[in-house]
C-alpha cells in the first residue's frame, strides 16, 4: 500500500500504471516512485518512466526555484 502523503511504500511500487497515474496526479515523492520500477518490473517497462521522471523533477524543481 502508497501512502502518497507521507511517502511510505513507494519505494515498494511494482505497477507501471500506479506510477503513471502518480505523474497524472502530480504526485511528489516521483523520484522514488520512478525509481522502484527499476527493482520491481521489466526494464522495458521502467526505462520510459525513469526518463519521464527525470524530465519532470529537473522542471518541477525549476518551477519551485523560480516561486521561492
């Protein structure tokens, strides 16, 4: 079980679809969740997301930078 808040159990993720779903949401610990995959699923099925993940925590932090 992800508890999305605090971030327990993501590093635990094993379907592609939930952290798909996590980057639809704009969820925050997605560093961590793009990350399991790469421990838990095929690596034809992690690679898009860890690439996706990287591209939107190098924007998000961005964005945090440029409102801070």
């Amino acid at each position: 079980m992800v508890d999305w808040k605090t971030g327990e159990g993501v590093s635990g993720i094993a379907d592609p679809a939930e952290v798909d779903a996590a980057f639809e949401r704009g969820e925050w610990p997605l560093g961590t969740a793009v990350i399991a995959p790469a421990f838990n699923c095929s690596l034809e099925e992690a690679s898009p997301r860890i690439v996706s993940g990287c591209g939107y925590g190098c924007e998000y932090r961005t964005s945090w930078r440029r409102s801070g």
